[in-house]
C-alpha cells in the first residue's frame, strides 16, 4: 500500500477502533464489532449492520470526517463502487 493510503487507512481505522470496532490482523481494512461491519476502500466505506447500529456509528464520525452515506435496503440494494454497479443480496 502507498505510504499516503495507509496514513489515512490508519487515521480513519483508528477512529472506528476508538468508536469500539475490531480492526481484522490479517485484513486491517476490515472492521466489525457493534453490530457492524466495515470495508475501508480508498476513501470509500461500505459496511452492513443492523439499521440502529449504522446510524448510531454516523454521528461519531462525522465529528471529524465529512461523510456521504446513504443506508441501503439489506435485500436486493443496487449501489455503485468504484465506477461498478453492485447488489447486496442476501446471501452477500
């Protein structure tokens, strides 16, 4: 990883680790805990969790960091990432 990325990897990481969030040893762009799980991609986060949980991790966040976000419907959710179209099913 470029050394800029993973500055801000680790700023990012280490709100959400503060938030209460694991952050995976093997993966470090994974977090989970609270009901939540998160993927760090680039400055993208996408996660799933419980509706409650989400909006309780948004607040916090946006303390420090500028936030677009947008809570999906868990079944069948179209969403775009990083110029590609995605569907959340239930099976992942």
């Amino acid at each position: 990883m470029r050394d800029g990325l993973m500055l801000w990897l680790d700023h990012f990481g280490g709100r959400l680790v503060h938030y209460g969030l694991l952050r995976c040893p093997t993966s470090p762009n994974y977090f989970v805990g609270k009901g939540i799980l998160m993927e760090v991609h680039m400055d993208d986060v996408h996660g799933t969790g419980e509706e409650k949980c989400l909006k309780d991790l948004v607040p916090f966040l946006e303390k420090e960091f500028d936030l677009k976000w947008q809570i999906h419907d868990a079944v069948n959710a179209d969403y775009e990432h990083c110029g590609g179209d995605a569907c959340a099913t239930p099976t992942g």
